[in-house]
C-alpha cells in the first residue's frame, strides 16, 4: 500500500554477533564480611548454649564432704522448658535451612525473641528462687550461662529483625 510504505518497518534485521570476551568483567570484592545472615548464625549459636547449659550445674553447694551440683534438667518443669527453648530456636534456624520457611504473618525474628523472652523469664525465675528441695545449695555458673544466653538470643532476634527490613 502506498499510503503506509513510509510507516512499514523494514525487513527483519539479523541480530548482531556478541562475543563473550566483549562483556564486562563482575569485580568480586574479596573479603569483605558480611552481616547478612548473622542473626541466624547468633541464633543458632545461642540456642545450642541455651539447650546445653540446661544442662549444667544451675546450683552446687557443698554437703558432708562432698561437693553436689544441681543440673537445669532437675530443677523441675522450668528447666526441662529452657533446653526445649534452645532446641526450638536450634530449629527455627534449620527449618530455614532445609527451605522450610515460617508463614509471612509469623516472621522469624519475632518467634526468636518471644523464645528468648520466655526462655529469660524462666531462667530469672530459678535465679531469684531457688527451688526449697536444694536448700543447701547456691547460684552456680550454669544459671548464670542460661540467662546470658537467653538474652543474646532476645539479640540475636533483634538483629534479624534488622536484616529483615
């Protein structure tokens, strides 16, 4: 048609031949640290140390002659709930490994920090009273590693909180 010779295209073109060699370059940056999945790796290590130091000696004292300690396991219910907490965070950071990824209405940082404040909560609770069954016994190291662990992992939520942003 002549009326739209002038807005025709023209026959197809051949698509230009590229090298590979002709692009550029991607500089990697080596060594440069990242934060990025640092507060899953903070999880994860706090949550072994919460399970493990409910497994420690929580109280010790000294008896006829002999020195007795009182693991987190037999101090009742609280201390069973605390290895259960550091198992479950120790989970909620596989199962993202695994590809299995928590409903987008529950993200993981906020389950991390409700498992640190709980976890803290029963940690203070065995600090401040000492079950009446080991009377004879004081604070040991074990509690106090419970309770720095339980608020490393509230941290180590907030900073996924953080990445997640």
């Amino acid at each position: 048609m002549p009326i739209l010779s002038s807005v025709e295209t023209p026959e197809t073109l051949p698509e230009p031949e590229w090298e590979r060699d002709s692009e550029p370059q991607v500089a990697a940056r080596p060594g440069v640290p990242s934060l990025w999945g640092l507060g899953e790796q903070i999880t994860w290590v706090t949550g072994l140390v919460l399970a493990l130091s409910a497994l420690t000696g929580w109280y010790s004292g000294q008896g006829e002659g002999v020195t007795v300690s009182v693991l987190g396991w037999n101090t009742g219910v609280l201390g069973k709930l605390v290895l259960l907490i550091g198992v479950l965070a120790i989970l909620v950071v596989g199962l993202r490994r695994w590809g299995i990824d928590l409903p987008a209405a529950v993200p993981e940082s906020l389950v991390v920090i409700a498992l640190g404040a709980l976890s803290t909560i029963f940690v203070l609770v065995r600090a401040i009273s000492i079950p009446d069954e080991f009377f004879f016994a004081g604070r040991g190291i074990g509690i106090w590693i419970s309770l720095v662990a339980s608020v490393a992992l509230i941290g180590a939520g907030l900073l996924q909180a953080s990445e997640e942003l």
